[in-house]
C-alpha cells in the first residue's frame, strides 16, 4: 500500500512541478524527486518482499497507513528544508 501511495503522491507532484513550472520559488521539481526516489525505494521493497515469496504489495492496516503518512510528511519536510536553505543561500547572495 505504501508503494501504492508513493507512486501516487509522485504523480501527483509530478504534474504539480509539469503545470506550476512558472513559479519557480517552490521548486517542486525537489519535491517531485523526493517522492519518485521514495517509490523507487519502496518498489525495491515490493521486489524483495516477492523474492522472499511475500506478497508484491502489503496492505497492512494500520501499519501500512502509518508508513504511508510518514513518507508523505517526510517528504514534505524535505522539501520544505530544502527550498527553505536554497531561499536564504540566494537573499544572501542578493545582500
């Protein structure tokens, strides 16, 4: 299910960073490499979840729906601290 929600939100913020590309003091593209390598990562999972002869997906409640709110707010955090530091660098580079 987590991949399930990271493949979404990337998607999501894919088409966010494709159609809000003018303004580009939100650097959604970051936000939109966060949750494609979070899906990667969680794909990777799935594959070695299947390997070991588990299920490809999980759909764990709750346990699942806490991971998937936790890449969902981390993800927002990195992105947030990271177009956060990429403002100061550049006022300070105006001053």
């Amino acid at each position: 299910m987590y991949f399930l929600v990271a493949l979404g939100l990337a998607l999501v913020s894919t088409l966010l960073a494709f159609f809000l590309r003018k303004y580009k003091k939100l650097h959604l593209e970051i936000l939109a490499i966060t949750y494609g390598a979070a899906t990667l990562m969680w794909l990777i999972d799935c594959i070695a979840s299947a390997i070991k002869g588990e299920g490809f997906l999980s759909f764990e409640i709750p346990l699942d729906l806490w991971i998937s709110l936790w890449t969902f707010l981390g993800g927002l955090f990195f992105w947030g601290v990271i177009t956060l530091v990429i403002y100061l660098v550049n006022k300070n580079k105006q001053n």
